[in-house]
C-alpha cells in the first residue's frame, strides 16, 4: 500500500468529519499529530491508537510518581509531592487508565462509531488532562533543582 500524504490523510479525516462530527483537522492534527501517518486506511482507528498510546504514557509516568521503585529519579520526582497532590494524581491517574481501557474495548468492537465517538471524547477532555500535566511536569523539573534527605544520606555514604 502506497504511503498516504498529508494533503491525503487531511481529506479523509474532513471526510469522516463530516459523518462523525469529529472536531476541526488542525486542532486534533496539533494535538496528535495525525498527518504524519503513513496510511488514511483505518484512519479513526488509528487516532484513537495514538491516544490511547498518549495515556498510556501519562498513566506509567502518574504510576511511578504515585508508587515509586527504588531508583534515583522515582525517589527524587515522587518526594516532590505532598499528599494532597498525590490524592489528585490518583484521581487522574484512575480517570486516564479509564480512558485507555475504554480505547481497548473499542479496540475489540472494531466499529468505526465507536472510534469517532471515542475520539470526540478525549477532544473534549484533552485541555485539561493537559493542562493537569503541565502542571505536573512543571513540578517534576523544579524537584531536580532542590537538594532531598536521600541525597545527603547517598553523600555521607560516599
């Protein structure tokens, strides 16, 4: 199968579009980058795919801040968090992990609906996953700014 251009996937998905009121190309493009897939076939398949790989991501990053391992970077990143904080990342994390394995389900249906409706779903609640995740990610940057217990503990042991 010859690869689909970007011109070619924008078509199809405006196609589809209009069938499913799927929100506007360059917005879901923007957010998913959907014009650099290779193939238009299976396109709403495919884009619930890419963000169901999304939350998948975010659910495993949630997961070790929430239950960390015994490395560095899980115990530097996870100290960072107050209680309360880690109660709303529980929160979040119990919603994404919802998301994903309602993208699984539909996985099985293998029906064109249900991906659109899916798809329209996560549209409506992407800004603020989104934004909780910034939020998060900006906390995650500044804790590797800030000296922690452990780290004395790991220098008077050297």
């Amino acid at each position: 199968m010859p690869e689909s251009t970007a011109a070619e996937i924008e078509q199809k998905y405006n196609q589809l579009g209009k069938n499913y009121s799927l929100p506007v190309f360059k917005e879901i493009d923007n957010l998913f980058e959907i014009s650099t897939f290779q193939h238009h076939s299976f396109l709403l398949r495919n884009i619930r795919r890419t963000i169901s790989e999304r939350l998948d991501h975010y659910a495993k990053i949630l997961s070790e801040l929430l239950q960390p391992e015994a490395n560095m970077k899980a115990l530097q990143e996870s100290s960072s968090f107050t209680e309360k904080e880690k109660q709303e990342m529980l929160v979040l994390y119990k919603h994404l992990m919802h998301l994903f394995r309602l993208s699984q389900q539909i996985e099985f249906s293998q029906n064109e609906e249900k991906d659109a409706e899916y798809i329209n779903l996560i549209f409506q609640q992407w800004l603020s996953i989104n934004t909780q995740f910034f939020k998060l990610s900006e906390k995650l940057a500044v804790s590797w700014q800030k000296q922690e217990k452990w780290e004395e503990d790991i220098m008077y042991m050297g």
